[in-house]
C-alpha cells in the first residue's frame, strides 16, 4: 500500500514548517509512519543546492538557471527520499515542492506556469501530492517575520536571506501564483487562512488532513 504525500506551501515565513511539525506529530500518534522533509533540500546533494540558492552572496544568479537548481534538489529528493518511502508505505510531509515553483519562478520570476510545469512532467513525472495544504498569509506581515527570522540567524546558521531581499511586488506575484494554482486544483491544493495564531490552525489543518486522507471509507488509508 502505497502511503500519502503531503506537501506544505504558502510565503516565506507563514508558519508551515511549524504546522508541517505539528501535523506529524499526530499522524506519528495515530501510528503513521510519517517522513518529514523539505525543498530546496532533503538529501545531501539537496542541502548543498540550497546552500548556492539561498545564500544572498549568490549574486546574479539567472532566474532560468535558479528554476532549474530548483528542480535538480527536487529530483534527488524524489530518487531518495520521497519515492522510496512512499513506495514503502510511509507518509512523506514535505515543505514545498513543485507549486513553489510555479509560485515563485513561474509566478515571482515571470517564467510562466507551463515551463515549470513541462520540466515537473520531464523530471518528476506523475509525481503529485495527494493533498497540499496552501497557508496562505499577508505579503507584508509574513516576509517581515522571514526577514527578522533570518536576520537573527547567528553566525553558525548560514546565509539564507537571498529570497528575503525581493521587493513587495516579488512576493505579490508569488501570492498571486499560488492563489491561481489553488483555484486550477481545488482536488488536490486546499487554502488555509495562516493569519490566526498556530494553535487556531493546527486543528484546522489536522481536521482537513482526517476528512481527505483518512476518514475517507477507502479503510485501506486507515491505519492500524
Ligand atoms: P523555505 O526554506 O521554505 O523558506 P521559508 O521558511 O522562509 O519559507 O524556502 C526557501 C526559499 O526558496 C523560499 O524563499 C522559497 C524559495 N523557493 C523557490 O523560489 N522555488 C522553489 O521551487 C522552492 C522549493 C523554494
């Protein structure tokens, strides 16, 4: 039986991988074998992508060539990381993946939707999540947050504000992007409003998770 892919997406500072935590700590509970993960990253090879795409010391990097580093972290987590587990049994969490790169590159990057998702068809395959939970947020109060989280990045944690420094209308754009994608796949991409405190949407989150993944009547999705 092969297990669920749950992927977390929304703006920088929205709160998901805090609520990616939370929502795999009640599957654990319920006796899910969960695997938390994220983008750009996961692996080994992932981390040192990230390394080169988040560093704001990496200057004039061409917004093609950043898609395309986007989607080889991408492919390694999915040959290591997510395809294996799934194939499995095990429930993979992942915070981000394709949609933000339709959001960010596609949508913030002005790179169109269909060249993201040609190289998603290429790369990854058929490869969707069963369920993305979108928490989406203000342009202004969650870049803010983003930004002062990372300026209180010590000197150990490494540099990754380069995403922070893009303009309002950047991360406009990027709301925007998700906000189509929501609307094209209303099946698989469910919006949550990310604005109330975590402990308002973590039940939230945890209800919709049980409504379409397990309290289905499909009892093979049920776990023991
Ligand atoms: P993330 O670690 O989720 O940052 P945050 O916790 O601030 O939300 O993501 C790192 C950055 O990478 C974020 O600014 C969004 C960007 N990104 C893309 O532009 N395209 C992508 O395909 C992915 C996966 C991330």
């Amino acid at each position: 039986m092969r297990g669920k892919f749950i992927t977390f997406e929304g703006l920088d500072g929205c709160g998901k991988s805090t609520q990616l935590e939370k929502l795999a700590a009640v599957l654990r509970v319920r006796g899910i074998d969960v695997v938390t993960t994220r983008e750009p990253g996961g692996t080994i090879i992932g981390e040192r992508i990230r390394a080169v795409l988040l560093d704001s010391r990496t200057a004039g990097l061409d917004p093609h060539a950043e898609m395309a580093l986007m989607f080889a972290a991408r492919a390694q987590l999915i040959a290591e990381v997510i395809a294996p587990a799934l194939e499995a049994g095990r429930w993979v969490l992942c915070d981000r993946f394709t949609d933000s790169t339709e959001a960010y590159q596609g949508g913030g990057r002005q790179l169109g939707s269909d060249a993201v998702l040609q190289l998603h068809r290429v790369l990854c395959g058929r490869l969707w999540p069963d369920l993305t939970i979108l928490m989406d947020s203000d342009v202004s109060s969650s870049v803010g947050r983003a930004r002062r989280r990372n300026l209180a990045a010590t000197e150990e944690t490494p540099d990754e504000n380069r995403f922070e420094k893009e303009s309002y209308a950047f991360f406009t754009r990027v709301r925007n992007g998700f906000l189509e994608l929501a609307k094209r796949e209303p099946q698989r991409v469910v919006l949550v409003d990310a604005r109330p405190k975590l402990e308002v949407v973590h039940p939230q989150i945890v209800r919709l998770v049980f409504e379409r993944l397990i309290d289905t009547g499909d009892k093979k999705a049920t776990p023991a």
